[in-house]
C-alpha cells in the first residue's frame, strides 16, 4: 500500500467515526480572497506561522489591552485599579511604540 493509499484510508476511517463532524466553518465555503491577495513570497510565511499557532507581536498586545481593560472595568479595588491602569499604560506604549517603528 503507499503512502497516498493509507493516509486516505486513515481519513476515511476517521470520517467514518465522526470525528470531522464538529469542525469550525463546517458546510461554509472557504474565503480564500485575502489568501491570494497576498504576494506569494509572503504568503507561505503567513501561513506556516499561521498553522503553528503564532501570532504578530501587535495582536498580542492588542489582546493584552482588551484583557486589560476588561479587568479595569471589572474591579472595585482601588490599589487594583491602579496597577491595571498602569500596566495597561505601559502595554499602549508598547504598542504605540511598535506600530511607530514599522512606519
């Protein structure tokens, strides 16, 4: 048997199991727009990163504030307040900072 022969064999008997029943976007077409929109060069990088789990420094950041934020929002603590505060002045800094550098 190859290699094609038993991967679709495995995929199969996975189906077979249900166990692709509850993927994301499941019965939706794939917008693959932004995806060739990119050049190729950078497309393949993209996408290796993408797969593994990474994600730009910025997004990090930006979901660090919003995290931030919401903690801000949610406490009565004064003492609290004011490290979140400052920890989330600290974190727009960075991000103003990094966005400044890529200009």
């Amino acid at each position: 048997m190859s290699f094609d022969e038993i991967v679709e064999t495995l995929i199969k008997e996975a189906q077979a199991r249900g166990e692709f029943d509850d993927l994301p976007g499941k019965g939706k077409p794939i917008d693959l727009t932004e995806y060739f929109n990119t050049p190729e060069d950078v497309r393949v990088a993209q996408s290796m990163l993408k797969n593994a789990g990474m994600v730009p420094v910025e997004i990090d950041l930006m979901q660090d504030i919003v995290a931030l934020k919401e903690a801000l929002a949610a406490t009565t603590d004064e003492s609290e307040k004011h490290k979140i505060q400052k920890s989330l002045i600290e974190k727009q800094l960075q991000f103003n900072l990094l966005l400044e550098r890529r200009r």
